[in-house]
C-alpha cells in the first residue's frame, strides 16, 4: 500500500545539535510539506517542495533546512538555530494539477509525525 | 502567515450527541478540507469539498463549503467515545495555493 513514513516516532538531542528527521512517500505526490505543530498552535507551515531539487520557505522557516534530491523524499534538518526546536513534526505530501493560482492541490497525505524532544 | 478562525476551540459532549464546528476566512477559497487527528499521530483526510456550495457526508460526518466561499462547517451526528480527537479544517488559497490550517477543536466525548 502507498503511504507517507516518519522517523523516528521519537527523537532526543541535546541543545546545540542539528538532528535530520527523515519522510519518504511511495504515492508518487510531486508536493511534500513540513509543519510544526505545538499545543494550540494548529499547523504552521516550516517547507514545501512543489518539484524535485527546488523548495521554499514557509512561515517559519528559521533554524531549520530541507533538501528535495529524489521526488520520494524530503529530509528536513533542525539546526542548532532553531532557538525552540521541541515540538511535533508532521510531514505530508499532494498531488496537484495546473500552474500556478489555478493549481489545485488536492487533500494532503500526512505521516505519523516525529516528537522530536531537546533537552 | 494567512489564518483560518476556527471555532469552537474545544468540545465537552455527551455520547450521542451531535456536534458543529465551522471556519471562517477572510479571503475566498477554493478548496475546503476537514482532518481528524487523533493523539500522537499524522491529520487523516475526512472530507473534501471543492464546490461552493457543495454538501457532503461521510457516515455520521457532514460537511459544506459556504456559498461565499469564505466559510466551512462540520458536523458529526450521534458522538461516539471514538470522535474524540483534534478536528482541523484547511482551505486552498494564497498565491502559492498552499494549505491553510485552522488551530484545529478538540473534541472530548463522556461516555
């Protein structure tokens, strides 16, 4: 079946380290999506890449980087940075059809999220 | 960044009960998606809507994008201990035609 997977579930770091948390999908989704998510903050949007080797910032990009090498995969890095890194990470992925204001990205797929926890 | 209101931002109910939950904008648009979350894990897609206007249901759930374009809602009919969880609405808009979230309601349901 195809699916978008995190990993770890889990992930512990120590201040001042940069940790990669890594999203892959099988659903051939040309879009795929990082977001933060804390307590009553819903969603934020960190990254997204529309298509392979190009990506853009969300809202809150600071402290963290991603990489699009393979359509497949999209590892996003939380660096040193980011001055409050703990949170729930969720990765997702779209299809899409049409260009630019006309493009529909349809319902996004999300994985089972990362808790990524520094201490 | 762009927001939606999302309302109410929690729920307290009885089993049996229905329950209404809706979202506003201030801008128009295209796409209106619902999302349940449940504790430690990834959204999951409920219910898309991709017409104004459009109702939709999906077992005990029901879900319409307003005629204005600017508005959606979700109800759920006879709760169930197993609807509790984080409801998320999303609509399509903004120049990169990215997703926006609500902050989500979180459903608590008493057996």
């Amino acid at each position: 079946d195809g699916g978008i997977t995190q990993s770890p579930k889990y992930l512990f770091r120590k201040e001042g380290q940069n940790v990669t948390l890594s999203c892959e999908q099988n659903l051939n989704h040309d879009a795929m999506y990082w977001y933060r998510q804390d307590p009553g903050q819903g969603l934020r949007l960190i990254y997204y890449s529309q298509i392979v080797n190009d990506f853009q910032k969300g809202d809150i990009a600071e402290g963290y980087s991603v990489s699009r090498e393979k359509k497949e995969s999209f590892p996003l890095t939380v660096t040193s940075a980011q001055k409050n890194p703990t949170a729930f990470y969720l990765c997702a992925s779209s299809r899409s059809s049409g260009q630019g204001a006309k493009q529909v990205r349809y319902g996004y797929t999300f994985g089972s999220g990362t808790r990524l926890t520094v201490v | 960044g762009q927001q939606l209101n999302q309302s109410p931002q929690s729920m307290f109910i009885q089993e049996g009960e229905d329950v209404s939950m809706n979202c506003t904008s201030s801008s128009i648009f295209n796409t209106w998606l619902w999302y349940k979350q449940d504790p430690g894990e990834g959204p999951v897609l409920l219910i898309a809507l991709y017409k104004a206007g459009e109702l939709t249901s999906n077992g005990r759930l029901t879900a319409q994008f307003g005629i204005t374009r600017k508005d959606s809602f979700l109800n759920i009919s006879a709760s169930i201990p197993s609807d509790v969880g984080i409801y998320f609405c999303a609509g399509q808009g903004g120049s990169q035609g990215n997703l926006i979230f609500g902050k989500g309601t979180k459903l608590s349901v008493k057996p």
